[in-house]
C-alpha cells in the first residue's frame, strides 16, 4: 500500500508546483483585469494593448467594447484591448493619509 503512494509523490509534487507557480497567478491576474474593466468609466484615459493613448467617451456593457477618443477621432474597442498596466500609469490610485 505505501508503494502506490510512493509512486504517484513525484506527479503530485509537479502538480503542486505548476499550480503554485503557474495556475494560481494566472487566475489571481485575470481576477484583477476583470475587476479592472468592470471599473472604467467615461472620462478614465486609458491605453490598448496596442499602444494608442486615449480618453473613454462611451462605454458598451452589451457587447462589451467602448468609444475611445484619440488625437485622430473617435475608434471603438473592445474593452478586453485595454492594457490594464499601461492605464494604471495614466490614472495613479489616490492614498489615503
């Protein structure tokens, strides 16, 4: 009995392993990005993934995209193109003291 388990150790321990390292940081970061797109708001100056700089004029919930306004006019994106890391540099977070 205590071979059965002796042999499947090492499998668990890699288990545990790619889950501590790789499973759980993925869903801790994607929890962020979900709570970080349900939070914008007309007016936030945001950034896509793709790089071009902008300010939120309208926001979508039904298909998920918004109109974001640009040096060059007005472009629809879906909120998923929005960098989340990117934007935080352009709106920093309030502390409070």
């Amino acid at each position: 009995m205590g071979e059965g388990i002796g042999q499947f150790l090492p499998f668990l321990l890699m288990f545990a392993v790619v889950y501590f390292f790789m499973i759980a940081p993925q869903m801790k970061k994607a929890k962020k990005e979900k709570k970080f797109a349900s939070e914008l708001k007309k007016g936030d100056k945001v950034i896509t993934k793709s790089g071009m700089h902008g300010k939120i004029l309208e926001l979508n919930d039904k298909d998920g995209s918004c109109v974001i306004e640009t040096l060059s006019g007005k472009v629809k994106f879906e909120l998923s193109a929005i960098s989340m890391e990117l934007s935080a540099k352009l709106n920093p977070v309030e502390t409070k003291k």
